[in-house]
C-alpha cells in the first residue's frame, strides 16, 4: 500500500472496560431479573449501570471499546494508528484519553462538554471464559460526521469502522463521510460487524454498507451468518465473497477462513493451554490482520498474526495484549 502517516485508523465506541469473573449462576439470576443474555452485548441506561456496577467485585478497570482495543493491540504489533471516538470531558473521558496516547495511538476528537458521561462496558467472565457485556454508551454515541477528519482519514492506509457504534443514524452518516474520504484518497475502508445482535438490528443498512462502501469485512460464524440469513457457514462466505475484496471470518476453535478473489485460506488457531476470557478475541485477531496487511505481507501470514495475537488475548483477563505482540510475532 502506499506511503501514509497511519497504517490505520479507527473509528469506533470509546469506552472504559470493567471487567469482573462472575458465575454461572450470577448470569443466570440477572438474565431471570433482567433478561440479560449470556454471551452477547446488551445496550443499558446509565441507571443500570450504575446498578450492576455494584454487583460486580474484584474488577479490572481499563480503557476499552472493540476498536480502541484493536489499534492497542496494532501498536503492539509496531503499527503506527489513529483513534476515533468520543468521551465526555469528564475523569473517565481523562483517563481514556490518557491511555490510549500513552500507547502511541493518535486521538485527537473533541470531547463531549455537555450531556451524557463517558460510556463504558460491564463484561462478565464466566468460568468457561465466555463473555457477557452490558453497555452504557453514553457520550461515545455523540460521535457524529463533524468529528470524521477528512485529513487524518486520508493519510491513513486503512479506515477501520467499529460496527457497534452503528446504532445511531448521525454514527451511521460518520461511517458514510469516512468512508468517501478514504475513497476519495485512494484508500480502503474495513469493517468488523461486532456482535450478531447488532447485525441483527441493522441488517438493512450493514449490508448497504458492506456492498457499497466496504473493502475488507471482519467477523466471525455468528455474524457472517446472521448478516445474510444463512444456516450454513459456507453459504454464507459464499455470499459476502461478491461484495468485498478481502473478508476474514474467524471461528473460535476451528482457527479463521479468509476469502479473497475467490479463494478460501484457512488459517489455524494458535493453541492455549488454559483459556481464561475470550473479550476481546476479535479485536486482536483484527489488530494482527491489519498489522500484516499494511506491512504488505501476504494473506496467509496476515491471518497467522491475528491467530498470535488472539491466542494472546484469550489467555488473560482483559481484552488488550499483556505482552508486546511484535516480540510473539518475531
């Protein structure tokens, strides 16, 4: 790819991450009191929050949100990023800031002055290292076009696009305007559909977005399946192989399939001994993939990185990697 000041940037929620080891049982009790669904993202208002907050003990507070998560895990690698997304100016919107700079990723967006505080995701790790979230958005849902900036998205390689910020029209217009900028510059827009439910609520648009807009897909079974209402797997990579140059499906256990001009690469899971929170598997998977493709490394190798550095991520608590990726890679 040609010469650019970022390899990536990001566009996505940002978020503070709470993050507690629950059991199975306290799932089960909030899912009969409140309809929580155990290993999905359900959206709650700051009440709520606030509410299950006090529930949960021994958590790891850290900056967080999908895509902030994946250019952590970018700057791990070496790579050289951007991030945009929205805080209130508030101490949790100081604290984000704060951390995301010290990685060595560029954030620049105005913070919100008045309204909602500074969002942030309750997840619940549950002994068989699967992850519950419960989401307050708060400001990270303000993020609107005035805050896409045509330069930085044009002096980036790759505009990478979160698709849980898509729940709102103005973050929907936000993907729209980066994605005519990165365009516009000769540049490509990738996007990581994020949660089945999502895909779900938005099915319209994400497909209109993805045929339209979309030159390399994440996602992983779930997703890729609910976004064209298919049963089998292979019907469903068959489907998205028409509308994107590049798509990289991971599949848990089974490693990741990436299809590209009509062929199919199967990349395998790197092993792990103990796995202990699977937050953020996704986010790190994408973070090696786009590490790999701005270097100009082949597509194979790209997934092999994501593989290192999802295997990485799934052996600790918290959805960033506790070790530098590029010493793993090396």
């Amino acid at each position: 790819m040609s010469s650019t000041k970022y390899g990536v940037i990001a566009v996505g929620n940002a978020l503070v991450d709470v993050i507690s080891q629950v059991s199975e049982e306290f799932i089960a009790k909030q899912s009969d009191d409140h309809g929580m669904e155990k290993g999905a993202m359900t959206l709650v208002e700051e009440e709520r929050a606030v509410e299950l907050y006090s529930q949960m003990s021994k958590s790891l507070e850290t900056s967080g949100g999908s895509a902030a998560n994946t250019m952590a895990g970018f700057a791990s690698f070496g790579g050289k990023g951007a991030f945009t997304g929205k805080v209130a100016d508030d101490a949790l919107g100081k604290v984000f800031q704060e951390d995301i700079r010290s990685l060595g990723v560029n954030f620049e967006t105005q913070p919100l002055i008045v309204g909602a505080s500074t969002g942030r995701c309750m997840i619940l790790v549950t002994p068989d290292a699967d992850r519950t979230m419960n989401t307050f958005l708060g400001a990270s849902i303000e993020l609107s076009p005035i805050d896409i900036d045509q330069n930085i998205i044009a002096s980036a390689q790759i505009t990478y696009l979160e698709g849980y910020l898509f729940d709102r029209a103005q973050a929907k217009a936000a993907f729209i305007a980066a994605a005519n900028y990165a365009h516009e510059a000769g540049h490509k827009i990738a996007l990581t559909l994020s949660d089945p439910f999502c895909v779900d609520r938005h099915r319209h648009d994400f497909l209109d977005l993805v045929e339209n807009h979309v030159d390399i897909l994440f996602a992983n079974e779930d997703e890729i399946k609910s976004l064209f209402m298919q049963e089998e797997f292979d019907d469903a990579i068959s489907a998205i192989s028409k509308h994107v140059d590049i798509a990289a499906i991971t599949r848990s256990e089974k490693g990741a399939v990436i299809i590209s001009k009509g062929e199919q690469i199967k990349i395998d899971a790197v092993p792990v001994e103990n796995v202990i929170d699977t937050t953020g598997a996704g986010d790190q998977f994408a973070a090696g993939f786009l590490y790999g493709l701005t270097e100009g490394k082949p597509l194979a190798e790209c997934g092999k990185l994501g593989a290192i550095a999802a295997a990485e991520v799934i052996s600790h608590i918290g959805p960033r990697p506790a070790v530098k990726l590029a010493d793993l890679a090396a």
